[in-house]
C-alpha cells in the first residue's frame, strides 16, 4: 500500500509565508473566517500578494525590527479521507527542521520545535498545534501553528509570528482561533 505524505506540503506553504511580514472586522477566506484580533489590521490583497503569496490571508499586528508580527492561514488543498493528521504535521515538522532550504528558507537557517504537539480544535473539527522557533540568522521568529482539516476535506494551516515576546502574539491567536468558523 503506499502511503502519501501532505505534512510536508502542509508546512511547506506556510514556512515560505513566514518570511514575509482591528478587532471590529471579520477576515473571510476561501471557506472560513476569523476576527481580526484586537488592534490589528486585515492585510490586503496586495499585501499578501507582497508578504506571504501563498497565504489565503493575513491579520497583522505591530511591525518589530522590520517583521510585521501577524497570523497567516494557508490552504494547501483535498485531503484524502482517512489521512492521518498527527502523522502528517509530525512529519512536516520533521521535514522542515530538517531541510528548512527546501521550504524556501534562507540557506542556513535552523528550524527548532520548542513544544509538544497538542490536539485541540479549530471551528469545532480536530487539529494539531505546536510551537516552533525560525532563526534566519538575521531574526529569530517566534511561531505557533494549527493545522486542520476542513468540514469540506480542505487542509489549512494557521500560523502566528512574532520576533519578541509572544504574549501579544499569543492573546491575538488565541482570538483567531477561537472566533473561527467554517462556511
């Protein structure tokens, strides 16, 4: 039986999104939504053409030594049916510790996980969380990640940076991910 792995390409849209870069406004993407977290800002079109190409939007929040702190979410696509979620995001992670060069990272850059990897929910369906540091060499980017699977069979992937501190990083993804909703 041979087995497809999307961890990778899972992750893969939202390491090359990293690199790139309130509140009474509501994000809506390809087939969900989230509140803009309280003093951030929705990105535009252009924006996450210019920041993050791969990304379905962006939420950002305060720009820190030239990186705009923000919440990425990447559709990465059809799933099959009877994937197995923690097996694919622990490979992906894996993966892109591994050769973050692939991922379209700078060369040199290192990939450290920095949490254990959690279930939890996003829009009432099963997801798998976890932290991660990137350091590019030029900035250390601090980043939680929710990978899920859509009621549509659509993965998602939904990332928060930040290059200080994470407790406002933090209060705004937890605002992200608990407003979510599917359409």
């Amino acid at each position: 039986m041979r087995v497809r792995r999307f961890g990778p390409s899972l992750l893969t849209a939202a390491a090359l999104a990293l690199v790139g870069c309130g509140g009474d406004s509501t994000v809506e993407g390809s087939s969900y939504s989230f509140e803009v977290p309280d003093g951030w800002s929705q990105g535009s079109d252009e924006e996450v053409e210019t920041i993050a190409p791969l990304a379905d939007t962006i939420a950002q929040g305060e720009s820190v030594d030239g990186f705009a702190t923000n919440i990425n979410v990447i559709a990465t696509g059809q799933v099959p049916a009877d994937i197995d979620l923690e097996a694919e995001v622990l490979a992906g992670a894996e993966a892109l510790a591994d050769d973050p060069e692939v991922f379209g990272l700078p060369p040199g850059t290192v990939v450290e996980t920095v949490s254990d990897f959690e279930e939890t929910e996003l829009g009432g369906e099963t997801a798998l969380e976890y932290a991660f540091e990137t350091d590019t060499g030029d900035q250390v980017l601090l980043q939680r990640q929710i990978t899920a699977i859509s009621p549509d069979g659509l993965a998602f992937t939904v990332t928060a940076s930040a290059v200080e501190d994470t407790t406002d990083r933090d209060a705004a993804f937890d605002q992200a991910v608990s407003s979510w909703e599917w359409e």
